[in-house]
C-alpha cells in the first residue's frame, strides 16, 4: 500500500510542479515555446528517450502507471466492500502486481512491433 501511495504522490507532484511552473511564469506563449524549442530540440529529446536509459525511464514509467492505476481499482472494490478476506486480499495484490508488468510488456510490445520495417 505504501508504494500506491508513494507513486500516486509523484504523479501529482510532477502534475503540481507543471502547473505551478505555468501559473508562476504568467506567460503560457512563453513556456509553449520553451516545450516546442524546434527541431533541434525534439532531435535531442528523441535521441534521449531512444537511448537504453530513456527507454528503460519509460518502461519503468509505464509500469509505475499502470500499477497505480490497477491498485486503484483495487482500491475501489475495497470502498464497497469487497475483498477484505486475507485470501482476497493477497490474490488482488498479485494481480496488481502481474498484471502490471503483464500490461507494460503488451504495451511495449505493440510499441516495438510497430516501430518494425
């Protein structure tokens, strides 16, 4: 449950941070254009998140997505209370979890057998 906890505060905090980062400039024209640097800019981004590292930071984003979310209908069955039994409990748990990576490995997947001449 700590781990839910933990990556649904990071989602929103890197949420918060972009809207703050917005509200505080007073000048969206300006942080548009500071996102759209141009071609040069999105070559260098491109690069990077193709890289072994960039790729490894999506995949690890999109597991920790996916997760969050799962957990979080986890989490509603809970609110109507269902799922409470020990047995119940531990089985949603692994579900989260398996279904998690088996999601990021579809998903990733389909990306890569798209990306194939």
């Amino acid at each position: 449950m700590q781990i839910h906890r933990n990556i649904g505060k990071a989602f929103g905090g890197i949420a918060r941070e972009s809207v703050i980062g917005v509200v505080k400039n007073h000048d969206l024209q300006r942080t548009l254009r500071a996102l759209s640097g141009g071609e040069a800019s999105y070559a260098m981004a491109a690069k990077l998140f193709a890289s072994p590292v960039g790729l490894l930071f999506l995949i690890g984003w999109s597991f920790s997505f996916l997760y969050h979310l799962l957990n979080g209908v986890r989490h509603l069955f809970w609110d109507v209370g269902r799922g409470f039994e020990r047995t119940q409990r531990h089985a949603s748990g692994w579900f989260v979890v398996l279904g998690s990576i088996a999601l990021t490995a579809c998903i990733w997947g389909l990306i890569w057998a798209g990306h194939r001449p």
